[in-house]
C-alpha cells in the first residue's frame, strides 16, 4: 500500500513541476490607438482591391494622387499631413461593388510580440441603389516596424 501512495504522491509531483509558466504560451495583444482619417465609398477613380501599409510621405502623396485623380476625395479627410517619423497609414480598399450600402471596416489594432494585426469586416452588405461604389477605410497608428497582418 506505501508503494502505491509514494507512487501516486511522486506522480503528482511531477506533474506540478512539469507545468511551468515558460510552458504556457500566451498571446498578449495591446489594442492599438487608431486615428481615422477617411472612410466611405469611391464612386470613380477606384483602385485594386488591397491593404496598404503606408510607410512614407512618397507612398502616401501617391495615394491621394490616385484618389483625386477624378474627384477631390482627400477633401473630405480629417488630415492629409502625416508625421511619418511617429505615424504610418493603413489603408483597405475593397472590391468593386455594382451596387451602394457597402462598406469595409477597421475593427481593432492590436499590436502583438510578433506583429500589428488589422481586423476588417463589412458591416455594410449592399442595398438596392444602382451606383458602382468601392468602399475605403484609412486610419493612421503609431509607428512600428512589426509586419502588419490583416484579417
């Protein structure tokens, strides 16, 4: 009977020694603080369907060249002057839609040990209105040099 209670006393032992805190992999996430600079619908000039990250004043001059190539849709954003030294952009374009009512939405930021990740949605699904829309969503976060993942 001693046999079977040492036994069963060193087997609890190692397993309480066996689970060390090294051993738990834990994800910590932060959520980042996200500043919108514009959102809405391309109605002309629409670009490929992707997630920008935009890390330089080079790249973002390009980008607001492109969208007001036709219409003046810079004018409607919070900003267009970005300290690239402590912020860079994200930008998500969605696809071309033959239809209004849709959108394509920054959830969170999150900034990971790893990377920052982008949660995207559409909250808006379309409706009955005949207009060709793309919808856009940008946002400026701190800078960090951690790969950027959407999902």
């Amino acid at each position: 009977m001693k046999k079977y209670l040492l036994l069963f006393v060193c087997s609890i032992f190692l397993v309480i020694n066996s689970c060390t805190d090294s051993d738990v992999n834990i994800e910590t996430k932060t959520p980042v603080t996200v500043q919108q600079i514009g959102k809405g619908n391309l109605m002309t000039n629409y670009v490929p369907q992707q997630n920008m990250v935009i890390t330089t004043s080079t790249q973002w001059n390009t980008l607001l060249n492109t969208l007001d190539s036709v219409n003046n849709t810079s004018g409607s954003f919070t900003e267009t002057n970005i300290d690239f030294n402590q912020f860079m952009v994200i930008a998500v374009f969605d696809e071309v839609f033959p239809n209004g009512g849709h959108s394509i939405d920054i959830i969170t930021v999150d900034d990971n040990p790893q990377n920052i990740v982008v949660d995207l949605e559409r909250l808006l699904t379309g409706n009955l209105t005949t207009v060709v829309t793309q919808p856009y969503h940008i946002v400026k976060i701190p800078k960090s040099t951690k790969p950027v993942q959407f999902q």
